[in-house]
C-alpha cells in the first residue's frame, strides 16, 4: 500500500492479496523484536537462496496472545513461488497468501517499545465508531524493525471490519500488560496468511 498521506490519519483501504513466504511460531512478549527480526532473517536466507524475489515490506500477523506471549506470522511478500522442482522450503517455512479486503490503517511512529499506546489510541477510535474487526492484528514495518528503541520505526497497522454475524473478535493487544518492549497482546504491509494478532472487538490481534 501507499504511504498515508497524513500520518495521523485513519485511512480506509484495501488490501491487495499477495503470494508471500510465511514462518510462523509462538513467542514471549519479552523476547518479540528479536522474535520478529530471527523470523524475517530465516525467510529472507531461504528466499534468497531459491533464487525467489521479495516484493513487499515485512508483515506480521498476530493470531493469539495472553499474558505471557503470543502466536504470530511473519510474511514477507515475494514476486513468484520457487521454480517447479526446487527444494522444498525449510521445515518452519510455507507459502500462502497475505489477508486482502476492506481495512483501516493507523500507523505507529516510534520506538517499537512504546506501540502499547498506538494499540490504546486504536481501540479507543473503534469502541467511539462501535466498529467490530477481526481478530487479527496486521503489521506492515514501513521501515525495519531493528530494536525496541529505534525512533525512526515505522509501522502500519491494519484492522479488518466484519460484517454482523461474524463471529465475535478476540482480546486486543492492550487486554494484558505487554513488556516494555512490545505491542499489547493480541491473538492474530505489506501482508500475508489469513491468521496473525488476536485483539478484542476494536483492538488489534
């Protein structure tokens, strides 16, 4: 997706479903920028060896989360799959698709340490617009992740809208004190599979 026009916007897109490399796994919030960074490092050793090309930025999707840690994906978005009768991807790494669809994105610029507030802002913005989204909370590192502390970080957050009927969102990222360090729990841009954060009715997952 295009930049924000206006950082401190809400924008209403939609995203484009893409072919990416998926290594997923489970964490402890203490331990999720270098969780994150091992996760993209291995995807990225695996697809430059294949000869296959990135296209798009790191993407996670947070599946489940709880207090101590949580269930994510890491995408990262490539041009075409490896070519017929290449090796197998690594046990740990698989193909699939980014999520598509209606979004919101919010955007988060700043240390990594200090997204939590990003996290409050955006449930506070959907419980004020009674908007219900899925239980999955999408990153999308506009520039990469390199530690908590990093000022310059900048991240898109997506939350999807389900149409009523749906089943109900899990707990947002805000619903259980995360560390210093990482964004409150959800259970799950460019994107990628169709399960990453886990965060309640308005929270990111």
């Amino acid at each position: 997706m295009p930049p924000p026009a206006n950082a401190g916007d809400v924008d209403e897109v939609v995203l484009p479903e893409k072919l990416a490399a998926i290594a997923g796994g489970r964490a402890q919030w203490d331990d999720i920028v270098r969780t994150l960074k091992d996760a993209f490092g291995k995807l990225r050793n695996f697809l430059d060896g294949a000869g296959v090309k990135i296209a798009g930025r790191p993407v996670v999707l947070f599946l489940e989360t709880d207090d101590t840690g949580f269930r994510y994906d890491a995408l990262l978005p490539v041009e075409t799959a490896p070519a017929a009768g290449a090796a197998p991807p690594p046990q740990g790494i698989r193909f699939g698709t980014t999520p598509s669809g209606k979004a919101l994105r919010f955007v988060h610029k700043g240390p990594y340490d200090e997204i939590d507030s990003t996290y409050e802002a955006i449930t506070a913005y959907l419980d004020a617009k009674a908007i219900t989204v899925r239980d999955m909370f999408i990153e999308e590192y506009a520039t990469d992740l390199t530690s908590g502390d990093n000022a310059g970080l900048e991240v898109y957050i997506y939350v999807q809208p389900v149409e009523a009927g749906a089943p109900p969102p899990a707990a947002p990222p805000g619903s259980a004190p995360p560390p210093a360090s990482a964004p409150p729990p959800a259970t799950p841009a460019e994107p990628g599979t169709d399960a990453p954060k886990t965060p309640e009715a308005g929270a990111p997952q």
